[in-house]
C-alpha cells in the first residue's frame, strides 16, 4: 500500500542516520583521493624500478580505473542531494528535504531531533 507512506518528516526523523552517513561520505571523499595517491605511487614505483614498458602501461591502467573510481565515489554525495532536491520540487518543497541535505553534505551542521522510539 504505497500510498499509505509518510515521506513528510523523513529527514527530520532520519537525521541521526544521515549525518552518520554524511560523516562517513567525508572520510570516504578525503580518503579515496590519498589512497588513489598512494597507490599509484607504489605501482609507479615498482614499474619503474622495474623497468618494463608492459609494467609501467598496466600501473598506469590501474591508476586510471581508481581515478575513475575515485571520482564516482566523489560525486555520490551529489547525486543523492540532487535526488532529494527532486522530490522536494516534486512536493513544492513541504517535506523539509532540505535537512537532508544539510545532514549528508555538512553533518557537523546538521539539526538532529532528540525524539526516542
């Protein structure tokens, strides 16, 4: 029964979880880049110590793909704002969405509720 959900307190009664969402995305979003870093260094390094052209073309392959990861990773955060922003267009912004977005992108500034279940 679909239309039997209440989506209109969602982000205020969800705000414990999507701030440690957001806190998480925030390490997530500094850490990928270092690991990325690091990585590539070590199989640069290798390749180069190494030196083979076949080592040195695979090292940077591999250095490719997680920068291609790293950038997805990089935008979750985005696509999920762009998303509730969506929905809350949709429903002339009556579901307070915008604390969701408060809460994922910048959770040390996120309001959350004290309510127990």
């Amino acid at each position: 029964m679909l239309g039997a959900i209440d989506i209109a307190g969602f982000c205020t009664n969800a705000a414990g979880i999507l701030q440690f969402v957001g806190y998480a995305l925030t390490i997530v979003k500094v850490a990928i880049p270092i690991i990325i870093i690091a990585y590539g260094i070590l199989d640069f390094g290798k390749a180069v110590v190494a030196s083979k052209d076949d080592e040195i073309k695979t090292s940077a392959k591999r250095l490719l793909w997680r920068a291609v990861a790293g950038v997805i990773i990089f935008f979750i955060p985005s696509i999920v704002i762009w998303l509730f922003g969506t929905i809350d267009k949709y429903t002339a912004g009556k579901n307070g969405f915008d604390n969701c977005e408060k809460c994922i992108l910048s959770p040390w500034n996120c309001t959350v509720s004290s309510t127990s279940y």
